[in-house]
C-alpha cells in the first residue's frame, strides 16, 4: 500500500480468496470478481508509473484521478474485509448449551446467506464505480499527460545559493572544516606527493544540514594545491553524459568548451576523463549523490595514479556514503553557532537585534532548529521585521510550511527532494510519521507493527513482515529522514526522532493528500471530509470526537491514535466500526469509562491501550477480534485473547491466561508483571510458540526442579528467539543439569537479560562461536574461573554487560595487542570490585581482577605516587559506563592507595564511574577517604568522567 496506490495492492489476493468454493459465490458474481481482478491489474500498473514521477511535476488531472482511484481502492477494501469477517469471523461460543449453541449457528448460517447476497449487490457497484474510473482515464487521455510540461517544472535550485556563499558568510564551519581536511590528509605521511594514493570522503547529513557549504568551502581553501579541480553538483534527476561532460568542462574549460555540443556516450566520455586526469594531481567534488549505482559509474571515471588526489561527495544517504569512501557525518550546530547564525540572519534587516542577549522564545525557536543551518536561516526569515514581542505568537502560530515566505518555500523544496526520491512504500511510511507529536519519541517496534497493520508493508516469499518492516525503518534512516535513537548502551536502535522541519513537510504532504487528519493544541476546528481515513488527536481534550455528528462524518475512518488526551465519553472511538489501528497512548479516562464495544471493532489489527491512573477493565470480547495482529494493553487480560490465533503481538502488564500456546502466530511476547497464574503449564506452552523473536517475562515465586526442565525444553523449540529476558525472583539453577537436558541458545540472540536466574557455573552455550550476535548480557553466575571470563570478552558483539558473581576471577597477561577482550563493550556493571592492574613495570601486560570481597584480595596495595608508565591498553578500550561495588570493611584500611589505583588510566574512553561504597558499620571518616580517592582518581583521568560513587548503609 501507499500513498498513491491506497489499498490496491492487496486487493487482488482478496478478490482471489472470494473465488475459493468456501464462499458459495453465485457463478455470475464469480466471473464479476474476475473481471475486476483484471482491470484492477491494469489500473495498478498505471499507479505505479504514477507514483514513480515526482508528485510536483505531475499534471493536475492526473493527480485528481489517482486520488479518486485511491479512495476508491480504500472503500473497495472495506466492503471485502466487512464480508470476509462476516464469514469467517463469529464470535466465541462461551455458553456450553447445545440449545444456545444450535440457536447461534443458525443465526449465523442466516447471517452468512445475508452477507452472500450483500457482496453480490456491492461487488455490482464497485465494478461500475471501476468502469467510470477506466473511462476518466480514456477521456482525459491521462497516459498521454501524466507529466507537466517541462518548461512549467524547471526551476532554480535553491541549493545553488549554498556554492556562492562568500567564506565571510559562513558561519560555524571551521571545526568541521578543519575535521574534514584532516580525514582527507590522514595515512598520506610521505611528503612526495608522487607517491600518494587517492583519498576519498564522503560527507553525509539530512537535507539542509549545510553538506554542500562545507565542501564548497574546503574545496576553495585547497584547490590551488592541485593541477585541476571541478565542483559538480548532480541532484536526483540527472543524466550521466551531462555529469561527465559537466566534469571534463570544469576541469578544463578552455581545451572542453564545447564539450556539451558533442554526441559522445557514457563509455567514451569515461575513457576521455581518465586520459585526462591520468598524469593530474585533481581535486574533484561530487555534490548531491543519491544512487550507489550513479557513484558506481563516476568512480570509474576517477584514475588512482599516487599523485595524491582529493575526491569529495555529499549525499543524504548512510549507503551512498559507504559506498564512496571514508564516511564524515556532519554535525548539527552547536547552540552558540546556531544564535550567531540566528542573530546574523536577522540582522540584515534589524541591526538591534545582532547584540540582544538571547532570551527564552529565541531559545525555543533554536531548540526548534535543532542545529540544522536551513531551519534556523527559515525561522530567522520569518521573524525578521517583526518586533521582538510578536516573536512568540509567530513561534507558536506557525510551522516551517505554513508561511509565504520565500525562504520558507525553499527549505520546503530542499527537503522534498529527499521524499520525492524515496520508493513509493517508504513515501507511505513516512507519512504516517506525521501522527506523532513533534519531539517525541517514537518507538521503533510500535511503528512497524502499525505500518503493518495498515497494510504499508507488502510480504514477501520467507521474509517476516516485522523483518521487512525494519528494512524499511532502517532505510530512512540511512536517508537521513528520521534521526535514530540508541538503546543506552547496547548499541541497537530503538526509537527515533522527526526533525520539526521534516515533520512539518510530512504534514504538509498528509494533508494535501487527505493522508491523515491531526487535531492537536496548533489546529483550529475539526476534519470535515467526509473520506478521513486516519485521524491523530494530540494533547487534547477528546469530547468534540464523541459527537454523534462527528462520527457519522468520518464513517470510513481506519486509524484512531490519541496522544495525551482526556477522553470523556463511554463509546467514543468504540462506534468507527472500520478502525483497523486503534492507538490510545497515556490519555486520561473519564470515571466509570466501558471498553465492552471494543468486540464489535472487527477489523481491528493493532490495538494499543496505555492509560494515565487505573485503566478501565479489559472485557471478554477482546477474543472476537479475530483479525488482531497486535495487542498492547495495561489491566487484567480476559481467557478470550488465547482465541485469537492471528496475533503476533503480546505485551501485556498483567498475567497470561492459560492457553498462551494456541497463540501459534506469536512473535513478540512480553509479560511486564509476572507470567501466568499457572507457570508450570505456561513454561511447557512455550514450546508451542516456535515463531517467537522476543520472549520477556518475570517470576515471583521461583521455579521448581520440573518447570526448569520444562523451560529448557521449550527453549530449543524457539529457534528464532533473539531477544529473552527474565526477571523477578531468583531461580537456582545446575547449570550440568541443564546442558544434559538439551539446553542451547539460538545463534540468533542479540539480547539475554537472566539475572534472575542463578547458573551454577556458565553455560557452554554462551560462548563466542555460539552467539556471534549477543549484544546485551545480564548474567548470575555462581561459580566463575579465568577461562569463562575470557568467553564473555570474547563475545564480538557484546556492548552491554551486567554479571553477577560469587567468585573472585582474575584475567592476566591482557595486551593492547590483543584486540579481541571486550572490544565493543560499553557498559559494564558488577556487584563486585574491580581493579585493572600493569603487575609488572618491565610488562606492558594489563591484568583485570574480579573481588568478590570475601576470599584474598588478588591484587596489592600501590601508592598513589607509584607512577609507572601507562601503555595502550587492550582492555575493554570503548567502556563508557564503569559499575561496580566497594567492600569498605573487607579492605581493612588503605582506602586511598587501594581506590585512588583501581586502574581507571586503562579505561581510555571512560565517561561515568558509578556504583556503591558497601559501608556497614564503618566511620564515616573512612567512608569519606574512600569517596575521595576515587574522586581524585576520576579527576586525574584525561576524560574527567562524571563521579557518582554512593554509600551503602544497609
């Protein structure tokens, strides 16, 4: 599905499905279906080639009819779901009665025959509806316009600016410039420039960062150093022989100059490039690449003959950027860079305004900006002329594409580039980001389940639609459109973030195309059309979508999301009987709200239930909903949910039911407060759910002997598990006892939360060959040696680290030449203490001990002034995060020399040292030398990482 081919995609398999003997069609309503399945077929190929043609350039009529084909494919759609849950659907036969149960199925075989002669009379109208379609088609001859002419597309690139700005101008480049130049400069150490060979980078950021301005800049400051030098900027829709000619002409203008009247091909005008730059010493930008495949071709071009050469690209995309050399992510302003720019912007206009001390609006506007150069020089534009008091109701009355201002419309353009050139899939995808309020975070696993709820993501042969929506979110992310969020510290993306400029253009689009309707705290009135698909409410109050009127005026809505809003009535959004997407995300209720309504919504397929306070009770017809993919609710869950046998998702705060295990579909279960009234029986359903990817579920009453046994079992059953967390209370755990019964983790598992279960010994299993991919571990091990800490530092992936151990481990002879001990890690936390000790002055060997307080210390006592010479250290070289315990008691004096040398010096990328000072019964004195020589250890290091050692009184 997407934005302009609207619910076209699937309705051919669901057409095909209607032909299946199950449903009794009459034989002439059979041959209607086929018939449409066929000019659906031919009216889809047409959208396709529409939606590939940028939505700007195409003729006006031609937009009117995809639209009238789009919302036509969304009622078409509605009328086949309405029949085929009418007949496949039904609800639970709870009451055992063989009278009731008889009683039913006769209504139901009466109801079915309804729906039978229902489909008959709207698959009727469809197809005219259809026919009027192909003829609008004929009659506008709409094949032959699809395109606007082109004198009325082209226009001036509002980028071009960026190449002529004077250096005086530019403000905040510097430090990026000076970075830049270094990357092109570095591993080039000889000074005989003969023998150098050709460095290229690629700079990479989101439209409007300022790529183009940087590399313009450096390109300036060092093309005298070189024999030739060309600055071409090629855009998205650009014709190779014109970019070749274009390069050969700016190298060389004198010996090129009617290169552009010349009919020569791709292939020769390569050949011609590399004679010329064969013996040259040339420094080449190329701005504004988009393609792998366009890079491809120009890099054939681009001669390596060690003479030192310099090739620049800029581009949006992350695997353009890899695939053109060393990659340079550029920044964001910094906040004093970005009021300079500000201040200067406006005081073309206002010099009064260049010494202002900044004040809270400029601040909120800068925060808006988010250093991105274009936002802040687009704001700037708009506030300028007007009186400081009025920039505050400017601020809030306006986004970036609600103003007729010329700077606003370039940055507008600028950045629908970036849209225009995305597939039509990822186009859709991206609109629906416009639901979300602005600065918010937007979690990654919700938004692809929505995306597939909504039909957004087509499935392919033995590929997971979740897999494939991750592609997706993953893409737009190497386009530069939506800003990623790191899980703390293991490294994985798990939300993300719309810049306010993009957010306001995918708001724009949205509501051009009738996309999505956004009531929020900035938008007066309510959505009149009659058509509205997807309504997002943002921080309001709910009650004008409770009206009568307001519901039978959006009839055909599919999608409900609410933000932080107070719903006031009992039936709301229960009455939109063709919702599919039902999202309601930290919104108040009113006293004595009913969700029993929430049965007859049988189209829904996500449904979302996070309330502010108690939540209203959860009712028995949840199990109706036969078509729920996702179901993420707070409150008790009924015994009806185990019928529903199409969900992939389970996340729920409360206990299971029994029967989690006819849930055969499952892909994500997660149980935040508990697991089942009945665990023994719900350890040994898990074997049933062979799909899962994410198991997390939490004990409080411990496991006996049998259910251990019952857990390993299921275990092996899940082979596609990647993410397994348990908590609550301990579990104690022969690790031999499990290993005879089969236990194994899949190769697959990227995350293992177990501190609640308490190992024995570690696991044979969890070693380096074995889980390649194991990112986050929280592991309990009772008894540890040298060997098995050396396992888990050899863990490629492993970022996060909590472990837990009775034992004290040593692990020696660590070298910075051994680049394999923890080499990822960037959180590691222990209830123990920690030293990392050079035993030898002569050895430039590191060794890392484990204490746990009660057996001899392994390591001695040094002098704060033993100051021996500190060597790269192949320990554990990106920690940031350093947690660990301190046994005062166990010490027995020497606080100072033992905690002011814990071996911080050899943690080169140390950010916080974290923790507790165990101080039971000792004087606060010593207490307070132990704080302050870890202190002043933190304070020597070259990072200065943030100190928040606590004491621990018991």
């Amino acid at each position: 599905m997407s934005v302009v081919t609207g619910a076209l995609g699937s309705l051919a398999p669901k057409l095909a499905k209607l032909l299946h003997d199950e449903y009794k069609l009459q034989k002439g309503v059979k041959k209607q279906v086929e018939s449409l399945s066929r000019e659906l077929d031919s009216i889809y190929a047409f959208l396709h080639k529409v939606s590939d043609v940028p939505w700007d350039q195409l003729d006006e009529q031609v937009k009117l009819w995809a639209r009238e084909v789009r919302e036509a494919s969304y009622d078409m759609e509605d009328v086949l779901d309405t029949f085929l849950v009418r007949v496949d659907g039904g609800k639970n036969n709870s009451d055992s009665s063989s009278l009731k149960l008889a009683m039913t199925k006769l209504g139901e075989l009466f109801s079915k025959a309804k729906s039978r002669r229902d489909i008959a009379a709207k698959i009727m109208e469809i197809t005219k509806r259809l026919e009027e379609v192909a003829n609008n088609r004929q009659k506008y001859k709409l094949d032959e316009i699809m395109c606007k002419p082109l004198a009325a597309t082209q226009t001036i690139d509002p980028r071009l600016k960026a190449m002529y700005k004077e250096v005086t101008q530019l403000i905040g480049v510097d430090k990026s410039s000076n970075e830049l130049v270094s990357m092109l400069n570095q591993s080039q150490q000889d000074h005989d420039a003969s023998n150098k060979k050709m460095k290229m980078v690629s700079v990479v950021g989101v439209g409007g960062l300022g790529k183009t301005t940087l590399a313009k800049a450096v390109y300036d400051n060092l093309k005298p150093q070189y024999d030739s030098g060309a600055f071409i900027s090629i855009g998205r829709d650009h014709d190779l022989v014109k970019v070749f000619k274009d390069i050969l002409f700016h190298l060389d203008s004198e010996n090129h100059k009617d290169i552009h009247n010349t009919e020569r091909g791709v292939e020769l005008l390569i050949h011609q490039l590399r004679e010329f730059l064969k013996k040259k010493r040339y420094f080449i930008v190329i701005d504004d690449v988009w393609e792998v495949r366009t890079w491809e071709a120009i890099e054939l071009a681009l001669v390596e003959n060690n003479n030192g050469s310099k090739v620049i690209t800029t581009t949006r995309n992350v695997d353009v950027a890899k695939a053109s050399g060393e990659v340079y992510k550029l920044k964001q302003l910094s906040y004093d860079d970005s009021m300079k720019l500000f201040y200067t912007r406006l005081s073309r206009a206002d010099r009064k305004f260049l010494d202002n001390h900044p004040d809270d609006i400029s601040e909120k506007i800068l925060k808006k900006c988010a250093g991105i150069p274009l936002a802040i020089i687009t704001m700037a534009s708009l506030l300028a002329g007007k009186p400081e008091c009025e920039w505050s109701m400017v601020y809030n009355s306006i986004g970036f594409h609600t103003t007729d201002n010329r700077e606003t419309e370039d940055t507008m353009t600028i950045l629908s580039f970036s849209y225009y050139d995305l597939p039509p899939h990822l186009r859709t995808c991206l609109l629906y980001l416009s639901t979300y309020p602005e600065d918010y975070f937007i979690e990654k696993d919700s938004l692809i389940w929505k995306w597939i709820a909504e039909g957004f993501i087509d499935g392919k042969q033995g590929t997971r639609l979740f897999e494939l929506g991750e592609r997706y979110f993953n893409d737009l992310i190497n386009r530069s459109l939506i800003q990623p969020v790191e899980s703390k510290w293991n490294g994985r993306v798990d939300s993300c973030r719309v810049h306010d400029m993009v957010l306001d253009l995918m708001r724009k689009l949205s509501s051009n195309e009738k996309f999505i309707a956004i009531l929020g705290d900035n938008v007066e009135g309510a959505p009149a059309s009659s058509s509205v698909r997807r309504l997002a409410n943002q921080n309001r109050i709910a009650e004008h979508i409770n009206s009568e009127t307001m519901v039978t005026r959006m009839p055909k809505l599919r999608s409900y999301t609410a933000f932080k809003c107070f719903i006031d009535s009992r039936d709301q959004f229960l009455r939109f009987k063709l919702l599919r997407v039902l999202d309601i995300v930290y919104c108040s209720f009113e006293k004595g709200c009913h969700l029993e309504h929430l049965g007859d919504l049988l189209h829904l397929r996500y449904l979302r239930l996070r309330f502010n306070g108690s939540s209203p009770e959860l009712p028995i017809q949840l199990g109706n909903l036969k078509l729920l993919q996702t179901l993420d609710v707070q409150g008790t869950l009924p015994a009806s949910i185990v019928h529903l046998t199409e969900l992939l998702r389970l996340c729920a705060h409360e206990k299971v039911p029994d029967g989690i295990g006819k849930l055969v579909s499952l892909e994500e279960l997660i149980i935040l407060n508990g697991c089942s009234d009945k665990p023994k029986r719900f350890f040994k359903e898990l074997a049933s759910l062979r799909e899962l990817r994410v198991l997390q579920f939490a004990t409080y009453d411990g496991a006996d002997e049998s259910m251990h046994g019952d857990f390993v079992e299921s275990l092996s059953n899940l082979q596609k598990i990647q993410h397994i967390g348990v908590y609550g209370s301990a579990w104690h755990t022969d690790t031999a006892m499990w290993e005879a019964a089969g236990f194994v983790l899949p190769q697959p598992l990227h995350y293992l939360g177990w501190q609640a279960i308490r190992l024995s010994k570690l696991p044979s299993c969890i070693n380096p060959t074995r889980l390649p991919n194991l990112a986050h571990l929280e592991l309990f091990v009772i008894t540890m040696d040298e060997q098995d800490l050396e396992l888990l530092a050899l863990l490629p992936a492993l970022c996060y680290l909590n472990l837990t151990t009775e034992s004290t481990v040593t692990a020696s002879n660590i070298n910075s030449s051994d680049c394999s001990f923890f080499q990822k890690l960037r959180y590691f936390e222990t209830d123990a203490m920690v030293q990392f000790e050079q035993p030898d002055e002569e050895d430039t060997s590191v060794s890392l001990h484990i204490w746990n307080g009660e057996d001899a210390m392994p390591f001695v006592s040094r002098k704060s002034n033993d100051s021996r010479k500190v060597v790269p250290s192949g320990v554990m070289p990106n920690l940031e995060v350093f947690v660990f315990n301190l046994p005062l008691r166990a010490l027995k004096g020497n606080y100072s020399d033992y905690c002011g040398n814990i071996g911080l010096e050899y943690l080169t990328s140390l950010r916080e040292l974290r923790g507790w000072i165990v101080c039971e019964d000792m004087p606060v004195a010593e207490s307070d030398a132990a704080l302050a020589a870890l202190r002043d250890a933190c304070n020597v290091h070259p990072n200065h990482p943030t100190f928040r050692m606590l004491r621990w009184l018991h």
